[in-house]
C-alpha cells in the first residue's frame, strides 16, 4: 500500500495547516506523495483527496494538468533534455539524437532496468548555459555527448549521490517553528492588520 | 558602462545565500528602514521609484500596488517564480544565490500594503532554488525576520514555499492562483479577475515577479529617488537580461535599464562579446519567445521598455535570444510554435485548436510534405488567434498565450518567406495527411 507513512502524515498535515484552505495544499501533497513511491499511485490521489477534503476525481483533474507528476513508475533517473529555443540553437537536437543512442530508448521511454527515463522538455531556465539538461531535477550545463556518457555511466556506477532518485525534490523542507507562525490567515476573517493602525 | 549592481551585487559573494553571508553584506537593512517608517510611505518610495514589474507585462509595480481595494481584507502577496518563458533565466539565479533579498522584498511589500500572507510559488523543476529558498526562510524564522513579531514590531507574516509541478501557463498570474488553489493552471477571465481585487480565494492579491521584489531592499534603503535616477525616463533602476543563442559569451547580464543598446548587450566584450564564430546576426528575439523577432536595423535601440514597445516588439521576461545567419528561420519558427502548442492549457478554443494545426502545419513544412497553400493556412489560423497581426496583439482568448504562438509566425514569415517558400517547392505533396491527425 503506498499511503502516507506516519512521518509523511505528520508533514502532510502540517503542509496543510499553513494554507487558509486544505485544498491548496494538494500540489504539495502529491509530490510528497511522489516522494515517498517515485510516483503518484491511485491509493495516494485517494489519501490526499481524504486530506484536502475534495474528490480523488478532483485529485487527478489537478494532478494530470502538471508534468511533473507521474502515474507510472519512471526510471530511477529522469533524464529531460531541453529542447526549447536557446538549447535548440545550440545543439540540443544533437544532443537528444546521441541521449536515445546512449541509453537505447527513445525519448518517452525507459531503460528495461528501470534505472533511466529520457524526456524532450520545454526551456528550463539554463538558457545561456545551452544546451542544458536535468537529471531528477538537478542541472548539468553546457552538456556535450561526451558529458553524456560519463554522467550516464556514473549514475548507472552508482557515484552521483548527489542526485537523488526521482521523485524526491528537494533535500531540504520549510519548517515553520510553531512560536515563531504568524498563522495562515483565513479569507473569511476581514481584520485590518494591526501594524497599520487603526487608518 | 560601470554601474552598479543592484539585484546581482551579491552574485560572487560565496555565502550569500545563508544569513551570515546576507546580513555581512548589508542584508535587512531595507527591511529595518522599512519599518521605522509608516507602511503607506514604503509604498510612495516604491512609486517614485516607477519600478516596472520584471515577469513580462512590465506594469509599474507602486500602480498596482495602489489597485487593492481599500478596507477589504485579508490581502494576499504571490510571489511568482514560475520562470518558464523559454529565453528566461534570472529569477532562479536570484531565488538560489540571494534568496534573503527576496525574502526581504516580499517583507517590505507586506508591510507596506497590510498583506496578511505571502506564498512564495517556486517552479517545480528548480530543486536547488527550492533548497535554497528553504533553508533562507528557515533561517529568517529563526532569527525572527519572518513570521511573528518581526524584528519585536507587530508586523507579522509568513511566507510560505509553495513548490509547483510543471506548467508554463501557471505563470500567467491568475493561472497561478488557480494553481495555488490546488487546481489545474487555468487562467481566469479578466475581468473580473484582476488580482489586485479579486485574486486568490476571490481576496486582493498582489502577484509579483522574483526580480521585481528583488530589487525592494535597495529601493528601501537608498530611496525610490536613487533608483529613478539609474536608467532611463520610465524604465528605471537596472534589470538582469539573459543573453542566450549564437553568442559568444552567454550569460545574464544586469545593466542600466533604458540606457544599454541591443547592439552594446550582444556586441560588446564585457557583456555577449558578439556572434559566435565570426559569423552575421541572422535576427534576435528581444524578450522571449513571446516577443516578435528583431534584426540588424533594431540593434542600437536601448533597452528601453516604451522603445521596445514602439518598435513592434516587447522587452518581456528579459530574455535576449540571438540567431545567426546559419539558423533556419523555419526550424526556429516550428521550435517555438511548438513550445506554445504544447503548453496551451486548452480553455479557449482558437489557442487550443489554432497552435496545435500550427505546429502540425510547420512540420508538415519542415518534413518537406507541404501543400501548396499551407502558407494561406498558417496565417487564417494566426487571424483566427490574434486579428489583424497587430501590435499589442488584439486577441480572440482569455490570456496572451494565444497570440504569443502567432509572433514567430508573424515574424518569421515577414522576413524570411522566401526561406518557407523553399521547403514548400521541395515538398512531396501528400494532400491527404490530415492535418489534425495525433
Ligand atoms: C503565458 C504567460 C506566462 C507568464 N509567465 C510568467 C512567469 O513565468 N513569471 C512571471 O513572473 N511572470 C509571468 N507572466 C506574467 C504574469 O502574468 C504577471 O504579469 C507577473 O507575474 C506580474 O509580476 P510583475 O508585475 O512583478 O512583473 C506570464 C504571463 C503569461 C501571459
Ligand atoms: S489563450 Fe491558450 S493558454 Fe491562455 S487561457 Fe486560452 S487556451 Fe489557455
Ligand atoms: S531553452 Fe533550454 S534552458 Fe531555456
């Protein structure tokens, strides 16, 4: 079963607790979701429907709108290579023709041993350090197909453990110290802030 | 031209991201001038300033400010780090090397208009920023600069990270509310649906750029004077622009804004150092994907935001991307007909329709398989979009992501027909592929 496992629940609640209404919290909720199985499965839209207080149905009308969020099992590594306007200029075009020969798949696709998935993706932010690809969301710039292969086999080698498998973004999480919350701040309670007086 | 840094004067500082780097460096200082002075005078100084905003309209950010309907609360504060423009890349820089001059910006912000909550939207895809951001909020609650009390006044806010999960469209501001309320990124009607009155669950909401609020901490301690005086009549301050394509030294550049040439940006050696390889400029794209194409005769216009307009065009998310004259006018066009369909959220019927036959079109084009009036086609279908081609575009949809699918089209096919008109006398016709088809 791949519900939340109890620390997974106390940070989802806690996710939850920062927003003026559960429901804003699903997109944080899915990735955690996504964190803890590298994917989102049907019994975790359900979970996370039950938390935000909406229909699964709803769960996946949000969660299919975003690319993030996959519903089957992707490689342990994500591979996107970007192929948006900078990188294309540059050689993306050769660059994702050499990634489908490398890894013997074709953009879309994934490794029969689970460890690589490849994905042509629009601009992501790198654009004058083209072409740029990610790997589980963490950056290589100026790649070359040279650079390809070594980050390739070094990953297969199991020496980037500085890239973690997919589905886990980010390393570290928001804490709110719970002396320190101003509290999140209901749309239903018209208060004038106190800092601008009474005017 | 020697100016000073602004939003970028912290970029070779190694520990600028963690507090110890930030307060070392001058951080808080905007914040803590911020509140000795009353909240509506922070936001006069940010009007003289005449800051425009830095996520792509480059509306003066003190104006919108001033749309908040007065006596209705809660307000809200959306801090928009959704940066996917393809061309774009400054607000991830800003988010991962100084996080504090964000967070500091979105203080001042709060402070000055009474907003009770700050959600900080940070573009899925970027893990570093979001650990970045992270660890920077999590220190500024622990030191007392957010949350409750800060700094032992009664101002208090949270700031919340709020991690999105891939969609261009979710930076169209009101997308990004519908985001934020945990649905899919689909833009509202304007109105009624202007933000700064209706915004997120139907409250006043100020939705404001990365860069834009970046640039707060110093308007506060230096004064909006000071930042009028840097750049040009009405754009004002310095802004970052990312300079991508055939250069030879690509990078993100922050200049005097309204000062700084086309032609100094691209050629000069401090800044792209010209077209790589010796080669000619072929054309450039001013402001990201979104913004008609500029050439040769554009190069000496400044950097200027009512020029750029003028001339047909738009500065956008500040994103230079440079062709040279290698580029096959049509492959680039395709390659970002393509982004626009692909990215389409689907609600309008001309966008979702008209940039999917667009893309097929161009392909059809590009493989050399067609017809002879497929030209003819292309521009029904970019009349259909944005009618009469004009500038600013007139549009048929609920937001611009439509007709921004219709300017490399537009541009493309004003400069370099000649270069469509090729593929087509080569082409196999095939009359009977259906242009529809999956
Ligand atoms: C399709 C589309 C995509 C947009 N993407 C972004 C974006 O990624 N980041 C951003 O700040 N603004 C983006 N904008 C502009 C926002 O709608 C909004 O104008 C901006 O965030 C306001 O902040 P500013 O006034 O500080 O510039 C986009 C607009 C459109 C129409
Ligand atoms: S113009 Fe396109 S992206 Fe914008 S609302 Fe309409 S369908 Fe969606
Ligand atoms: S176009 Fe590739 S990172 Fe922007």
């Amino acid at each position: 079963m791949s519900r939340f496992i109890d620390e997974n629940l106390r940070l989802a609640r806690e996710i939850i607790a920062r927003y003026p209404k559960p429901r804003s919290a699903m997109i944080p909720l899915l990735h955690l979701a996504q964190e803890q199985n590298g994917y989102v499965p049907q019994d975790a839209m359900e979970e996370v429907a039950e938390l935000v207080g909406v229909s699964s149905a709803e769960v996946l009308g949000t969660l299919s709108f975003y690319e993030m969020f996959k519903q089957i099992q992707p490689g342990r590594y994500q591979v996107n290579i970007c192929h948006g306007i900078s990188c294309f200029l540059c050689g993306a075009g050769e660059l994702l023709s050499h990634a489908e020969e490398k890894l013997g798949i074709k953009s879309g696709g994934t490794t029969p041993d689970g460890m690589f998935s490849l994905e042509a993706v629009e601009c992501i932010a790198a654009c004058t350090e083209a072409p740029a690809l990610q790997v589980n969301y963490r950056y290589s710039h100026r790649s070359t197909s040279e650079g390809f292969d070594e980050l390739v086999d070094a990953l297969a080698a199991g020496d980037r453990t500085d890239i973690p498998e997919h589905g886990i973004l980010a390393t570290v999480r928001q804490r709110i110290p719970s002396e320190r919350a101003a509290g999140a701040s209901s749309p239903d309670v018209s208060e004038v802030p106190v800092w601008l007086g009474e005017g | 031209m020697a100016v000073d840094h602004i939003i970028t004067k912290r970029f070779n500082i190694v520990d600028a991201h963690t507090l110890d780097g930030y307060l070392a460096s001058g951080g808080y200082r905007g914040l803590r001038r911020a509140l000795e002075m009353v909240p509506s005078d922070v936001h006069e100084e940010v009007k003289t300033a005449s800051l425009l905003g830095r996520g792509g309209a480059g509306f003066p950010a003190g104006v919108k400010w001033g749309f908040c309907p007065p006596g209705v609360w809660p307000r809200y504060l959306v801090v928009n780090g959704d940066e996917s423009e393809p061309g774009t890349y400054k607000d991830r820089l800003l988010m991962e090397r100084d996080p504090h001059q964000l967070i500091e910006g979105c203080l001042i912000a709060s402070y000055a208009l009474g907003l009770s909550q700050c959600f900080l939207y940070v573009r899925g895809e970027m893990a570093e920023a979001q650990e970045r951001v992270a660890a920077a909020l999590n220190e500024a609650y622990e030191a007392g600069y957010i949350g409750k009390n800060i700094c032992g006044t009664d101002f208090s806010v949270d700031i919340v990270l709020h991690w999105g999960a891939g969609a261009y469209i979710v930076g169209e501001e009101t997308a990004l509310l519908e985001s934020l309320e945990g649905r899919r990124g689909m833009p509202r009607l304007k109105p009624p649906a202007f933000p700064a009155s209706f915004g997120l669950y139907g409250k006043p909401t100020i939705v404001n750029n990365v860069e834009t609020l970046s640039n707060l901490p110093w308007i506060i301690e230096h004064g909006g004077a000071a930042f009028a005086e840097l750049g040009g009549e009405q754009s004002t301050g310095t802004r970052m622009f990312a300079v991508s394509g055939h250069v030879k030294r690509p990078g993100v550049y922050e200049v005097e804004f309204g000062v700084t040439t086309f032609r100094e940006i691209i050629y000069a050696d401090e800044y792209a150092g010209g077209i790589a390889g010796g080669r000619e400029l072929k054309c450039f794209i001013p402001g990201g994907a979104s913004a008609p194409w500029f050439y040769e005769e554009h190069l000496d216009l400044p950097l200027d935001k009512a020029t750029v307009d003028q001339a047909g065009s738009m500065l956008g998310s500040g994103a230079i991307v440079v062709m040279d004259e290698t580029t096959d006018a049509v492959a680039a066009c395709h390659n970002l007909v393509r982004f626009f369909a692909r990215e389409s959220c689907g609600k309008c019927t001309p966008c979702r329709e008209g940039t999917a036959w667009m893309e097929q079109i161009l392909s059809r084009v590009l493989h050399r398989q067609a017809r002879p009036d497929d030209l003819d086609l292309l521009l029904d279908i970019c009349d259909n979009i944005s009618p009469g081609f004009a500038w600013p575009p007139k549009m048929t949809t609920i937001c611009p992501l439509g007709p921004s699918a219709v300017s490399p089209v537009i541009s493309a096919l004003g400069r370099f027909k000649d270069e469509f008109e090729t593929y087509i006398a080569q082409s196999q016709a095939r009359p009977r592929i259906p242009v529809a088809s999956g």
